[in-house]
C-alpha cells in the first residue's frame, strides 16, 4: 500500500490566496465603522401642512352624523310679499317675471298657517303642511314664490327622502276638513329642491275671490284659499325608488296529483370553446301516502260461498291478505326533490 500526504503552506502576511491578499487582520464584527451622515433639518421642528381650503361652490366633506327630526309647531302669520321674513319654515316672495302660474298681480300681503305634524298626518301629507291665504282683501288672486325650509326634517326617513321633497298644491279645506277625499288631492308643482340651504321652492297661484257669489274660480282649490304640502316623490337627484316591473324568471306546473313544480333557468359564463350548456333546476314537492284502499275478501274455506267480510278494526283497512300473512304497514309523508340538468347540448 502506498501512504499519499498533502501538506499546505502556512498562510503568512503577504500572502495571496485565490486572487486576495491576506494582510494578516481578521474582520471582526465590533465596532462597526461610522457610517457617512448628510446633515439635515430638525424633522419634528416642521411646520404642519395647512390644510387645503374648500373649493369654492363646493362643501367640505364631513363624516355624517344622524340627526333626530324636529317637526314644526302649528303657528300662524301674515307675511309682507315685499319683505324677507318667515312664517315658521315658510317664506313668500313674489313670483319671479315670465312665471307659468302668474297670471295676476300677486297681493301685498299673504296669510300663512302651518300645520302641526298631526294636522299634515290628517291630510295625508307625511311633511310639511300649509295654508295659504290672500289677506291684503283684494278679490283678485295671484301668483307668488313659497319657500318651505325642510332642514329640520331632513333626516326624517332613509332612502335619500330628502331629495326626493317636492311642492303640491292641495285644496285649503286640507287644514279644516281632511276627512274628506276631496280635500286630501294633490296637484304637482313644478319645484327646485336646494339640497344646501334645505329649501323647496315654486310659484303658487292663489285663487281668485268671486265677489257675486263667493265662490273660489281654481277647481283644485276650496275655502278661501289654498295649501301647499311637501310630499316625497318617487325619485330625486340620489336615484329613482320607483318599483322596478317584474319580469318572469321561472315556470311552474303542477300536476293532476297535486304535484308543485318550479323550474328556472341557470345562465353560465361562455366556455372556452365559445358555447356552453343552457342548465334548468327543477324544485319538484308533493306529498304522498302509502295507505291502501278498504276493501273485501272472501274468508278462506268458508262453508258459505261468497260471503265477504271486512278487514279487522284492530288492522290497517285494506285489501285483505290470506292468513298468516303480514299485514301491510302504512306510510304517509311529504316529498321534495331538486334537480339540476343540462337542457340542450352545446353547439358543434
């Protein structure tokens, strides 16, 4: 046997081993060397970034916070049309040039009754309710521009309620006599809803007094005046709750046992190939029974041929079975089956 020894150099300073020179210092991980620094400012000495103002015509935007509605009281005024006061939540000013409605020269004062929320609840108007009145004593009616402030009841309901407030004009007997049919109609008023100041405003004609007789000369309109109401519509500038139309989805059948079955289509996303398998469910309930019929049978060996007997009270009626036999259980319940299948082939 032959021994082979492999004996290394030392390594020594001055050294080079594989391409680096050893210098005879080994790394050691402490102290770690300083590292390089760029001189700054004080960070927490900044000055904090100001906040970006409001664009103008624009609101701030604000976490919504719920509040609790407050309806307004029953009060009463007469209100000057050439000056900017209020009534409650109302306010009249004189209808605007070139208005539909204005066909008289509006009057220079207004009577103005608002109706508490159980007297607006009467009338059928979930809102707000008011009277209006010519009181200047002129005969002539005219148009004028109503105001009605619903801030404090803005929140009232859910649903974007708010936005879908709009003006009426309802007869003046809804303030008096409510209970009546006749009293409790409505007639749309074209109307601007302000979601920012909280105002719904129109143009009102007030009807016109006819001296002979007494008698209002607008159809909508009875008693000695007129009332506006603030009522929800359908619709507004958050979205439409006008009940959508139904449309069939499914067929059902039912049998001559009474079997109910419901069957409605299942639409699957396009397969790679482009065509996919059109799939029905099927939803199937009936109840079955598994009773038999009463019925008779002749008594084995009797002597008296042709005699018939009933099954035993004691036994489940039904058809009689021969002796020793046993006797058939009965059974009753209610079954529903749901199944799923493929209704046509996909296309080659």
């Amino acid at each position: 046997m032959t021994a082979v020894s492999l004996t290394a150099p030392a390594a020594s300073a001055g050294t080079v081993i594989g391409g680096y020179a050893y210098t005879g210092k080994l790394w050691k991980a402490d102290p770690l060397p300083a590292l390089p620094q760029v001189s700054s400012g004080n960070a927490s000495g900044l000055a904090r970034v100001a906040a970006a103002a409001t664009a103008k015509g624009s609101r701030e935007l604000r976490t919504h916070q719920a509040a609790a509605p407050s309806w307004p009281a029953g009060s009463e005024g007469v209100l000057d049309v050439g000056r900017a006061a209020n009534v409650g939540p109302v306010r009249v000013t004189a209808a605007p040039e070139g208005a539909s409605a204005r066909t008289a020269k509006a009057p220079a004062s207004v009577k103005v009754e608002t109706a508490d929320r159980a007297g607006a609840q009467a009338a059928n108007v979930d809102g707000l309710l008011v009277g209006l009145e010519s009181a200047d004593g002129s005969a002539s009616g005219g148009a004028v521009s109503v105001a009605v402030d619903y801030g404090s009841i803005a929140q009232a309901y859910g649903g974007g309620w708010a936005s879908r407030l709009h003006l009426v004009q309802m007869p003046a007997c809804a303030l008096t006599t409510p209970q009546y049919a006749s009293c409790r109609t409505q007639q749309p008023l074209e109307t601007v809803n302000d979601p920012v100041t909280h105002q719904l405003t129109a143009t009102v004609q007030l009807p016109a007094r006819d001296t002979s007789s007494g008698a209002l000369k607008l159809d909508a309109v009875t008693g000695s005046g007129t009332a506006v109401a603030a009522v929800s519509d359908t619709g507004g500038s958050q979205g439409s709750y006008t009940a959508t139309s139904l449309s069939a989805s499914g067929s059902w059948t039912q049998s001559a046992s009474g079997a109910f079955t419901y069957s409605y289509p299942i639409a699957l996303p396009a397969s790679l190939g482009g065509s996919a398998p059109r799939w029905r469910c099927r939803t199937t309930r009936s109840r079955w029974t598994g009773r038999p019929r009463p019925a008779t049978r002749r008594r084995p060996g009797s002597a008296t041929a042709g005699t018939t007997r009933r099954a035993s009270s004691s036994a489940p009626t039904g058809p009689a079975t021969p002796t020793g036999s046993p006797t058939p259980a009965t059974s009753a319940g209610t079954a529903t089956t749901r199944r799923c299948r493929s209704v046509r082939a996909p296309a080659s």
